[in-house]
C-alpha cells in the first residue's frame, strides 16, 4: 500500500513513523524525512494542497550508524535541487 492509499483509509497514518527533520522551503512548501516503524526512511514533500503532496522513499539511507542525524538546511537543499 503506498502512503498515498494510506492517508486515504486513515488521516493520522503517520502518527507511528518517527520525524527526523523539517525544512521549511517557502510559505508553500515544506519538505519533512521520516523514520518508518520498519527502520526504513522517506521523505514527504508538502505542497500548498494535500493532494499535491510527493513521497520519496530513501531506501539507501542509512542514519541508524551515526545515532539522530543532524541534517542542515544547506545539506539537504543541496541534494534534493
């Protein structure tokens, strides 16, 4: 199921996952990393509009090495543009 169906069934889907990091990019768009209850990562990229949302999986990350990652601004605008 992807978290598009998810947020579908259930509007609070992502009370278990874990935030790691949010960026506030403007007044319409915010982009958050988030810990799944399984370990793996995602990103939630929101939009002014709910439905416009974009979700990424990060499957290669792996923070769990470094203990709570400290993620920049600078960092993750460098890699995401």
């Amino acid at each position: 199921m992807t978290e598009y169906e998810k947020r579908a069934e259930d509007p609070c889907w992502q009370r278990k996952h874990t935030g790691i990091a949010v960026f506030t990019i403007d007044s319409h768009n915010t982009s958050y990393l988030y810990r799944r209850e399984n370990g793996s990562y995602y990103w939630q990229h929101c939009r002014k509009e709910a439905e416009d949302d974009i979700f990424v999986d990060a499957n290669e990350l792996q923070l769990d090495l470094f203990g709570k990652p400290i993620l920049t601004k600078k960092f993750i605008m460098d890699e995401i543009l």
